[in-house]
C-alpha cells in the first residue's frame, strides 16, 4: 500500500480487493476530514453499481472503491469520479502488466502481493512500458492524466481530497501532481461529481464502518 500527500490530495494507492487496505483508507478519511472523495471510476460504472447493488440488491465483492462508495454514503460527502471510461484495450492491459510483475511479487498460490513503495511500481511500470508501450499507455499513462487534471481541478477549488487508487497510477499522479508539474492547463478539467447514493449498505461495508471509531455506525443493511 502507498499512501501520497500532495497539498491537501491525499492518496491511498494499492490492490483493489486487498481488504488489509480497508482500515488505513478509513484512518485517512477519519484523520483528514475530506470535503469529496475521489475514486477510480466513471460515470458509467458507478452508475451500474447503483443499479446493481443498491437498487437490484446485487451483492458486490469487497473492493476499497467500494468502500469508499459506501464511506461517502455514511459520512454525506460528494464523490469525484476521476477515471476514464474502462475500455477493453485498458482491461487487456491489466492482464498484460500482472504478467511484467516482478516474480517476487506473486506469492505460492499465484496471488499478486501489493507494492511497499513507489520504487517497486515504477520499476514494474517501466517494464511493461518497455515490452508492450501500447498497454502501458492505455492502462497508465492516458489515465493518470485524466485522474491528475481531476485531482488538480478539486485542488483549485480548495477541496480537501482523499482519492483511492490502484497501485498503479501512483507514480503518475505522484509526477503529475507534484512540483514542478507537467500537467498542461488543457488536461485540468473538473470531475463528475455524485451525491452520496441512497439505498442499503453491503453488510460487509457496515462492519467495517461500524467498528472504525470515527465512523457513524451503520445498521441500515442489504
């Protein structure tokens, strides 16, 4: 897990379905008050989620941007959507990076064991960027730019931002955000932004938030 302050950008990056992750992305929301949270999603796909999971009671797998979906929902703060849309070339990508993953990363039984530092990605990302620049570009690069000139439109609305991320658009948003910047004012564009969904809470999603000090305890469930 990563975690990136940038002015008043708070990042948590890391493996979505890592569930050691839910305790510190709940930590970071508790200790920095968010006025929005930022997830990796689109219109579209948080739209499905709502059909799906809150108004066809379709259970979801435990994810962190789940969690903060639901975070947003227990706490009533907006949610920026700062991802593109999830295009095919971006899924077939994925695949092709799980397969440049340093060997030491994939533990006995196949699973990918999470990144400890920026160094760790960046050396992966490099070489997937090197073997196949295409995946590299439709899986990295055109989104960390989308996701930074988000970021960096809600910085200048003095929002105070906690944004979950996978592991790897860390080192993106890390370069584009980061002084001095190489993100160009034509990449800046304010997020869709989303109230907080209304419907139940996964009863996964409630045990977390209920047992989190800081959160409201949740009992209204699927």
């Amino acid at each position: 897990m990563i975690t990136l302050r940038i002015d008043e950008i708070h990042i948590n990056g890391g493996l979505h379905r890592n569930r050691r992750r839910f305790q510190p992305i709940l930590d970071l929301i508790a200790e920095t008050d968010p006025s929005i949270l930022a997830i990796e999603y689109d219109p579209p796909r948080f739209e499905r989620f709502v059909d799906n999971v809150l108004v066809d009671r379709t259970h979801c797998e435990p994810t962190d941007v789940f969690l903060a979906i639901f975070a947003s929902k227990a706490l009533d703060i907006p949610l920026a959507l700062i991802d593109t849309g999830h295009t095919e070339a971006a899924v077939a990508a994925e695949a092709r990076y799980r397969r440049e993953i340093s060997p030491e990363r994939i533990d006995p039984a196949g699973r990918l064991r999470e990144a400890d530092s920026l160094a760790t990605v960046h050396r992966d990302l490099r070489r997937l960027e090197t073997r196949a620049p295409d995946a590299y570009r439709a899986l990295v690069h055109d989104r960390d730019r989308t996701m930074a000139g988000h970021l960096r439109a809600l910085q200048q609305r003095d929002e105070r931002v906690v944004a979950i991320v996978g592991e790897n658009h860390t080192v993106g948003l890390r370069s584009y955000l980061m002084p001095p910047s190489t993100l160009a004012d034509a990449h800046v564009e304010r997020p869709p932004i989303r109230e907080p969904p209304r419907g139940p809470f996964e009863p996964w999603a409630a045990r977390h938030l209920s047992y989190h000090p800081a959160m409201p305890n949740v009992t209204e469930t699927v």
